[in-house]
C-alpha cells in the first residue's frame, strides 16, 4: 500500500456507495481515490482481535476497512467461533441513479469459548460485494476481473464496544499467572 499523502485529520469512513467505488477500483486494478484499505485475509483469523487492525490507521476508531477474499456461507468457522450472517440477508446497495452496483451483508462474531464472550468486544463485518452488473462490457472481457467480483470483497470492521489496550508482554510466567488471576 502507498503513502496516502493525507492531509492531518483525515477520517476514512465512507459510504456504501462510496465504499462500492473503491470496490470497483480494486478489482479493474485501477488507482483508488485514497489509498488507505490493505488488503488481508480477515475470515481466516482466529477471532477478531487477530486481524492486523493496526494496518488500517486512518478511521474512526472502532472501525477498520480491508479488502479480502469472500467466503460462501451465512457460517464461516474460525479457530475461537465464528462469523454468522444475520437473518436479513444481503442490502441492495444502489447509486444516485438507483441502479444496483452492489450488495451489503453483516456478519456478526460469535465466540466458542464462554470466557471470551466475557470480554464484552461486540463485533461485526459488513461485508460489501460488487454487483457484475456495475461492470461495463469492456471491463468483462478479462476473466481475471469477472474472478475477483466473484470472490472479492471490502469488509468494514466493527467493535461495537472500547478495545482494551494490549498488556506489555511479559517475560516470566509468574507475571502471567499473576495478570490471568486480576481478569
């Protein structure tokens, strides 16, 4: 990823027609507005607060935006729980002309392990996908393109509650023990 080169104070939080736009531009490898979303592979993570969301630095806080690979399924299994589509389903996501350039899903994380879920870290993804129709004639001439509309996706992040700040690490195991038992 670039250096963006923007200015102080910048807050990327965009709109979902907006964040359809840096979709589309992604995909035809084209050059983006503002070139601020890495792209990382956030379904497979063990549970949200493994993603790199330090790689994201320039949204409000609480969010962070990533292009990754999608995942078929309303249930997608990580190592601590899981991703789980609401019962909505997917959100036309139209343009000012009303045409549809796009779909929005949100999927929230469950943990498998009670302890977790402790925490209080609501989290949840939505999930943007391009509609091929948004795409002109040209720009499906190339199968690589029609592949990435097909499995490409821009996932905003979302921690509905304050992340604690991480613990220093530690060096003996008795500090550990020490830090588990004041949770």
């Amino acid at each position: 990823m670039a250096n963006p080169g923007l200015p102080i104070g910048y807050v990327f939080s965009p709109s979902a027609e907006a964040s359809m736009v840096y979709l589309k531009r992604k995909i035809l490898n084209q050059k983006l507005p503002s070139d601020v979303i890495p792209t990382v592979d956030v379904y497979s993570c063990a549970d949200p607060r493994q993603i790199p969301l330090n790689e994201f630095k320039h949204g409000p806080e609480n969010e962070w935006h990533f292009f990754t690979n999608k995942r078929e399924g309303n249930l997608i299994k990580t190592t601590n729980g899981c991703w789980e589509e609401l019962e909505d389903g997917e959100d036309e996501i139209k343009d000012s002309d009303g045409g549809i350039i796009g779909f929005m899903r949100r999927l929230d994380f469950h943990y498998s392990n009670p302890k977790d879920t402790e925490k209080g870290e609501e989290w949840y993804i939505q999930e943007y996908r391009a509609n091929p129709a948004y795409f002109t004639a040209d720009e499906l001439v190339d199968d690589n393109v029609k592949e990435k509309i097909s499995n490409f996706v821009l996932c905003k992040v979302v921690c509905e509650e304050q992340i604690p700040p991480p613990k220093p690490p530690t060096n003996s195991s008795s500090d550990d023990d020490m830090a588990d038992d004041e949770e």
